[in-house]
C-alpha cells in the first residue's frame, strides 16, 4: 500500500474517533456541571477541559474567560481549533474524500453525510441548543462509521491502519477522560464537607464518566456493587473485555501492527507489545499506590511516541 494512502486513511479513522471522544469528554462536564457546586469548582473544571486537551494557550488567545459557553463554542464550533468537533469531521471528511477510490461507497456516504449534517444542526443551533443531543448525534456517527467499515470493508491493509487509527486514539482519548477526575474535583477541598456529602458527589461524578464511555451498564455486570473510583479505573483501564479500556485498546494495536509488519517496524512493535504487557499484569491497588494521574500522563507520553512511531514506520512524515 501506498504510505500516502495509508496515512489517509490512519487520520481518518483518528479524526473520526477525536470528535466522539471530544464529545464524551464534553459531555461529562456538561452531566457533572449540572450537580451542586460553587463557581471555583465549575470554573475549575471547564478550565480542565482545555488542560487535558493542551489547549489553554490558545484559548487564551481568543477568550478572556473560562466560562461553559466559551468553551462549548471553542471545543464544538471553532474552526481555529485543531481539535474542536468541528475540524475534527471535516478533517475525517477530507482524508475520507483523498481515498475515495480505497474506500467503500458506504463509508464514503457516511463520512460525507455526516459532513452535510454537521452544516445543518450548526445552521438550526443545535450545538448551543442542546449540546447533550449534539453529543449524541455525534457518538451516533462515529458509531456508524465503525460500523459500516467493519461490515463493507475488505480486511486488508487499508483496514488494518484505518483499526490502527482508531485504536491509537481511542487509548488517547479514554487515559484523558478518565484524568478528567484528577484535574476536576467534584467538590471544593477547601471547603469542609461530610462524610455523606463527598461519597454522594464522588459517586454522581463517576456515574457520569461510565456513562460517558457507554461502561454504566458493563460496570453493573462485572462488579454488581457500589461505584468506587478503584473499580472504574481498573475498568477502564485493565479490563480486556471492556471496548473502551487502555489494554482492550492496546491489544488491538500490536495485533494490527504485527499484521502490517515491515523491516522498519520492529522497534515500533516492541514497545507496543513492552506497554501493553505492563498493563496487562498490573494490579489496580499498585497503580493507585503510584498515582492514577502521573501512571495516566506517563500513558499518554508512551501512546503519543507510539503514535509517531506509525507515522515513521509506515506513514508520510507530514504534520496533520
């Protein structure tokens, strides 16, 4: 396969999973904002919305405050931003619209009407209106994409880096949701609280990060207990059978990676396989006991060198 073709169809599929994931992350804030809380804590938490996504400088540039509906716009409709919803499905449409001929007519429709109807709800406000629905429709496409590639798609090279794509950022992105905890309290510290009053908040907060990952429902079949920080980490992040976990994800990566093997990939493989072997035989309590955050930031570090290790071993070495 050509390098430029599968470079194509790689940041399609990324893009495409950036703007579901860019939802849910979203989608969190919104579900926890409606809880109790003073200004500091909400204030705080859509700040961290921009931290996870390293993007405060340049909202800085454009806004003076931190407020939701600022964010909202800048991480939904901005056409300055790299990441917002919006350059994300164009992005996807674009890289979608290089590789036509690669591409079943199926998945070009859905990535091009997904395009279309984007300019219709930004035309009918939905995205303002109603960014809960927006968010859904969102996941509703990503959903279909996946979908209508897994079902249509020859199970060649040109799905093998679209899965890639897919996989790479969807462990990028679910390491960065679930840091949304740790960046964001759901009560302020500084002000004393009860017992009752923290487990309570704790629990709604967590309920809303599950739900975001579509992981409620599974957590209430494998554990049929409590909410507890400990067991949704350990969910997201050492359960195989989980779609969305960090080692789900990272199984898929070095299972692709070994089928599109060339001579320059072995090093890219090996530390695949040495990050995901270190998850696969980790215990919960250990990564707790290490700090959630820093075992998170170290991921993310290890993910994005993997991610441009792809991009040299397989890929043209252009930015994106």
């Amino acid at each position: 396969m050509l390098s430029r073709t599968a470079d194509h169809l790689y940041w399609m599929a990324r893009y495409i999973e950036r703007a579901e994931n860019t939802a849910r992350m979203l989608d969190v804030n919104v579900q926890t904002a409606l809880m109790p809380q003073n200004a500091e804590a909400e204030d705080n938490s859509w700040r961290a919305m921009l931290s996870i996504s390293e993007l405060q400088e340049q909202f800085a540039s454009q806004h003076a405050e931190a407020t939701p509906d600022n964010v909202l716009n800048f991480m939904i409709l901005s056409p300055d931003n790299p990441s917002s919803i919006y350059r994300c499905l164009q992005a996807a449409r674009e890289n979608a619209r290089a590789v036509r001929g690669t591409l079943t007519t199926e998945v070009w429709e859905t990535h091009n009407t997904t395009w279309l109807e984007l300019q219709k709800l930004m035309k009918d406000g939905m995205p303002t209106k109603n960014p809960s629905g927006f968010f859904e429709w969102v996941k509703h496409r990503s959903h279909l994409s996946l979908g209508v590639t897994q079902g249509t798609m020859l199970k060649d090279d040109s799905h093998h880096f679209l899965r890639i794509g897919t996989a790479l950022e969807r462990a990028d992105n679910t390491a960065r949701l679930l840091d949304v905890k740790f960046h964001s309290l759901p009560y302020n510290p500084r002000r004393p609280v009860t017992e009752t009053e923290a487990v309570q908040t704790d629990y709604y907060h967590w309920a809303a990060i599950l739900r975001s990952v579509s992981g409620f429902e599974i957590y209430r079949k494998v554990y049929r207990d409590v909410i507890t920080p400990a067991r949704v980490a350990e969910l997201l992040i050492l359960r195989a059978s989980m779609p969305r976990s960090l080692l789900a994800s990272m199984n898929e990566v070095c299972n692709v990676l070994e089928s599109v093997a060339n001579d320059y990939s072995g090093d890219t493989l090996r530390r695949a396989g040495k990050l995901r072997s270190e998850i696969q035989f980790s215990e919960i309590d250990d990564i707790l006991q290490t700090g959630l955050h820093a075992y998170l930031t170290h991921f993310l570090e290890r993910v994005n060198d993997l991610g441009n290790r792809v991009s040299r071993d397989f890929l043209v070495p252009l930015m994106n």
